[in-house]
C-alpha cells in the first residue's frame, strides 16, 4: 500500500531562516507529488507539484521542492523563512493509476517566529 | 468564483443523531471526495466519486454514507455519530479525467464534535 512520511512533525524557526521539510513516499511506480499548505483556520491550498520534467520544482511564496526518484523523496525548501509562512504543510502523493486519488502525510507544523 | 462550499462549517451533536454535511462545487468537476483530518494522522480519505451514481469507499469509510445524485453536490452522512467521528472534515474535487492527474480543489473545511 502507498505511504507518505513526513519525519518533522513540528518546526520552530526564526525569520529569515532556511528550511527543508522531509517527505518520503513509499510506491513503486509513477507517481505525481505534492506539498499542500493550510494556514490557521483555511483549507488547504496547492504549494506546489511535481508530474514529470525538471525534478527541480518551484512554487508560491518562493517554496521549492525537489524530486529524488532514487531516494523517494520530495523535500520542501524555502532560503528564508517569514512570520507569515506559520502554517501545517501536508505532502502528498498521487499514483499514476489511481487517477485523482491523493494519499497524505500526517503534516509538520511550522512555526516562525520573528 | 470557482470554489467547493460546505455546510455547516462548525456542527456541536450528540451521539446517534443523524447528521448530513453538504459540499458542493461550481466548476463541473466529475471527481469529489470527502477527507477527515486528525492531529498527527494527516489528511485520510473517506469517500470518493467518480461521477453521479458512482461512489466508492476510502481508506476510512465506517461510520459514513455519501451519494452522489447530482453532479454539484456530495453530501457526507453519519447516520449515527459517535465521539471518534470527531474531527476536521474537507470535501474536494478535481475533473478527475483519467490517466492525468488533475489538481484537487478543498473546501473551507466542517469542524464537527460528537459528544
């Protein structure tokens, strides 16, 4: 069965500091990859994605995240951190063969402090 | 504006009393799903369409009902709530074409407590 972990639950940073969140994702096969974000209070909202290409991916609010396929992996990236980057960062994945079906980590919440 | 509604967005119940939440989507997306999300255990998903009259289970399906008569709306339904069933709940939908991938649009989220 498919899995995604995310080994940061919780993050405390300063602004201005760098960040790399982990996910990991265990499935054999083509996936598609995700990092969602939910602020205090909203629904989630789409960061990024990777499907094919670059494995290099960029993002809103200048978050990137980069795939290694060898390492099944898909780490979340920003140089410099602000107070209002505070939110829950949920990564996902998406196996090519289950169409529009998402398969989640538990989450790490971020916090910035300034 | 093209967005997923749900309602109500804050429900306070007792155990056994018959409950629906609505979502519904204004952008003719085929695929919806209903998730729950719980401290420390992510997102997990309840229930899937595919289309009107097609719905399958998720990964977390008891206690739950959905349907899907039209293609807008896919209520989620507890026929008899207990206090597990509190939780955070999302609805989403997609276009759902096959073979391709197709960004999932979220609802604002149903806070629900069972008492």
């Amino acid at each position: 069965a498919q899995s995604v972990s995310q080994h940061n639950h919780h993050v405390i940073l300063s602004e201005a500091a760098s960040l790399e969140l982990g996910c990991n994702y265990s499935y054999g096969g083509t996936v598609n990859l995700f990092w969602y974000v939910q602020y205090p209070g909203q629904h989630l909202q789409l960061l990024l994605k990777y499907f094919s290409g670059d494995p290099l991916v960029k993002g809103i609010k200048g978050f990137e995240a980069e795939f290694i396929k060898s390492k099944f992996s898909f780490n979340l990236r920003k140089p410099s951190v602000q107070w209002s980057d505070t939110a829950e960062y949920f990564c996902a994945v998406n196996a090519i063969e289950n169409t529009d079906k998402l398969i989640f980590g538990t989450g790490t919440r971020l916090q910035v402090f300034p | 504006e093209a967005q997923v509604t749900q309602n109500p967005r804050y429900l306070i119940t007792v155990t056994g009393k018959k409950l629906t939440v609505t979502c519904s989507q204004n952008m003719n997306h085929e695929y919806m799903s209903w998730y729950r999300q719980d401290p420390g255990l992510g997102l997990r998903q309840i229930y899937y369409s595919m289309n009107v009259e097609v719905t399958d289970k998720g990964d977390v399906p008891e206690g739950y009902k959905v349907s899907r008569k039209e293609k807008r709306n896919f209520p989620l339904i507890l026929e008899s709530p207990s206090p597990n069933q509190t939780s955070l709940y999302f609805c989403a939908s997609s276009t759902g074409q096959m073979s391709s991938y197709n960004e999932q649009f979220f609802g604002p989220g149903t806070r629900l407590t069972v008492l």
